[in-house]
C-alpha cells in the first residue's frame, strides 16, 4: 500500500496486512443509526485488525423514483458524518455527484468517492483530484477494468495520486448484474488499490416498481471470491435493520451478520496471502 495509508489509518492497526474494510449505510438518514453502525463496526474492525473507513452518503442524488428519500439535508448529514470520524478517529467517506461538490464535501471528509455512473466525468473527476482528498473511483457498470485507466489517468494528472479503484458488476440484461473478477487484477495493473463493492454488484435496478431490488444473500459469496482473487479491500454497507432502511435496503447486509462474515475472509486471505 502507499504511504498515505499510514497516516489514514493513524491509530488502526496495520500489522496484520489484512484487506481493508469500508462500510456504513447506504446514506445518512439520523445520527442513531449512523452512530450505532459505526461503533459496532469500529469495535470488530479493531479486533480483528482490520483497517476500517467508515461510508455514508450525505445525498443521494441518482434515485431511480422521484419519490424516494434523498437525504436529511446536506450540511446536517455531511457534519454528522465527520462527528463520526472524530468520536471513533476513523476515516470516513462519502460520494459526491457534481464538480461543485467536491470542495464542500472535502472539508468534512478524508475520501471522495465518483459513483460508477458519473466515472467518465472528467470535471468531477478533475475537481475531487484537486482537493488532494483520496479519490476513490466506481467502475462504470458499462466499462471494462483495463478501460477504467483514463479515469486514473485524469486523477493523476489533476495531481493527485491517491486514487482507490472499486468494481461493482456490470450491467447483464436490462434488470442484474454479473461480478467479472477478472477485473480485480485487471484493474490493480494500474498501480492502484483495488475495491471489491459486495452490495451494491448484487443490485437488480431498473424495477418497474421504482425501487431497486437485490440479492443479499450472495454477499458472503461475492466477498469470498473478491479475496480469493486478491481485492486490497472491501465495500459493504450494512444497517441495523435492512428492511426499514431508507436507500437500497433491499442489497445490505444485516449489521449483525458482519462479524462472522469478516472472520471468514480473514482465514481465506491468511490461507492464500
């Protein structure tokens, strides 16, 4: 890993070169389930020396219904999110959709992240590099790993080189995904730490209904295969109760099954790495 993980991960334990974790909910709905997320996640992550960057999405601006829940307000969500790197002295991250927000969401966390749809986007791209934030990077659902190297080229020439790469399965049919694991190692051939997303690979979007379906209970399988394969980390988000979860609560992961699933992955890395 670079440098900067150090001084990312100040006071996680790096020792036993383990894959590192980001996960959270899906976006920030209130303080409770925020709080709650991250300390329970935090506490395991410590145990089993596991790097940990806590995830919420202060917006979320690419809803399938007009209907559905966007966020509590920017501002709130966005100082709620920094009050959890501060309480728990983690790194935190959330995903930014417009040029014009990347200076704003800079100031309350440490890792900007380009949802898959908008990797093409060079003024956002341009604009995340800039603030020398680490840029983590979605692969479009439509794009090849090898291609996803001018998004790294954009970053790096903006003048920033800490760029995250994450796949998260690509478009199979008008309604699912298909996780191409070829795209792990395809994509760490730039030089950059590789991300497999367990949730949302396993969405079916596009419903009828408005609202995107899921496979949770593929995530263990998913998470298996992207250690297997050698990801440097992991995207997972999980809640406290998946059912009554105000964004994408159809591909998460119950909070409480998160542990057991961790110590999984730990024996595979150790018996492979």
């Amino acid at each position: 890993m670079d440098n900067y993980f150090n001084e990312l991960f100040k006071g996680q334990d790096l020792t036993e070169n383990n894959f590192f974790l980001i996960a959270g909910p899906c976006v920030v709905e209130n303080e409770e389930i925020i709080t709650e997320t991250a300390e329970r996640i935090s506490i395991m992550c410590k145990k089993l020396k596991i790097p940990y960057v806590f995830k919420a999405s202060y917006r979320k601006a690419n809803r399938t219904s007009a209907s559905s829940f966007t966020g509590i307000g920017d501002e709130q969500a966005l100082t709620l999110i920094k009050k959890i790197g501060e309480k728990y002295s983690l790194p935190v991250l959330t995903d930014i959709h417009a040029h014009d927000e990347a200076s704003i969401a800079a100031r309350y966390v440490d890792v900007l992240q380009i949802p898959a749809f908008l990797c093409r986007q060079s003024d956002l791209l341009e604009a995340a590099a800039k603030t020398g934030k680490i840029v983590n990077v979605k692969k479009g659902q439509f794009l090849s790993g090898p291609s996803m190297h001018f998004a790294v080229e954009k970053i790096k020439k903006a003048g920033n080189t800490k760029v995250w790469l994450t796949d998260r399965g690509n478009s199979f049919g008008y309604t699912d995904l298909v996780v191409d694991f070829r795209n792990i190692p395809w994509m760490q051939n730039h030089n950059v730490p590789v991300i497999m997303d367990c949730t949302h690979s396993l969405q079916q979007p596009n419903q009828v209904s408005g609202i995107t379906g899921g496979n949770p209970q593929m995530i263990e399988t998913i998470a298996k295969a992207a250690i297997a394969t050698g990801a440097n980390g992991l995207f997972i988000e999980t809640h406290p109760n998946p059912a009554l979860a105000k964004s994408d609560g159809a591909n998460m992961l119950h909070l409480d099954k998160l542990e057991q699933l961790l110590i999984k992955l730990i024996k595979i890395r150790k018996a492979l790495f």
